[in-house]
C-alpha cells in the first residue's frame, strides 16, 4: 500500500510525502504506480517550469519513498499572493485527485491531510 501525506500550513497545502509500493501490479505493469509517479513529476515541473518556484524534493527508487516541499506556498517564504495562491493549488488539486482514486483503489491507497509547519530541513 502507498501511504501520501500532504502538508498544509492554515488554509496552504506545501507539501506531501508518499511511502510503500501500491501492490495493484507487478513492477512495470502497476498503473496504480504509474500514475502516482506521473503525478508527482508534474507537481514538480509545473512548479519548477511554470512558475520558476524552487521545489526540495528526494525521491528514493529502492523504497520509492518521495518528499516534496515547496515553501513558496507559503506566505513566509513567498510575498506573491498569486503565485502561493496557485502553487498551493497544484498541490490541493494532487490531493483531491487522490482522494478520488481512493474510492476505487482503497486497498492500495491510503491519502490524509495533516497540519504541519514548514521547516527548511523538512
């Protein structure tokens, strides 16, 4: 089962972290899988390319365990309102996204939402 946890500061989702092999499929053949990661990565290119926003993020193939925080969602970290506004977003919509693949997939998939303040070595 993966496990993802999005981190939110207030009314700011900024970040999430994903644990554990889904387990629909064989390696190579787990669309589960394939989807979670091709979401991520365009979390991570939009951000980075489409509103040239750093994003710290690790992604460790052996356990495919993957963190991503971005701090300019967060209005400590970022004074326009409209970027935060919209990178917060992206990473609100992953998690509602997620949460419908949930309904489907529930033995796979588990998605929650805590409170977390941000910190640099997150």
């Amino acid at each position: 089962m993966t496990k993802v946890v999005f981190y939110k500061s207030g009314d700011s989702f900024w970040g999430f972290e994903e644990q554990g092999h889904t387990g629909f499929a064989e390696s190579g053949e787990d669309i589960l899988c394939a989807a979670l990661s091709s979401m991520t990565m365009l979390i991570i290119n939009a951000i980075e390319v489409a509103y040239a926003s750093s994003v710290d993020y690790e992604i460790d193939d052996e356990t495919t365990n993957v963190r991503v925080s971005v701090r300019s969602a967060l209005s400590d970290y970022e004074s326009d309102e409209r970027k935060r506004y919209a990178i917060s977003g992206l990473i609100m919509a992953y998690y509602y996204q997620l949460n419908d693949l949930v309904e489907e997939y529930y033995d796979y998939l588990e998605v929650e939402v805590i409170e977390k303040k941000f910190e640099d070595n997150n």
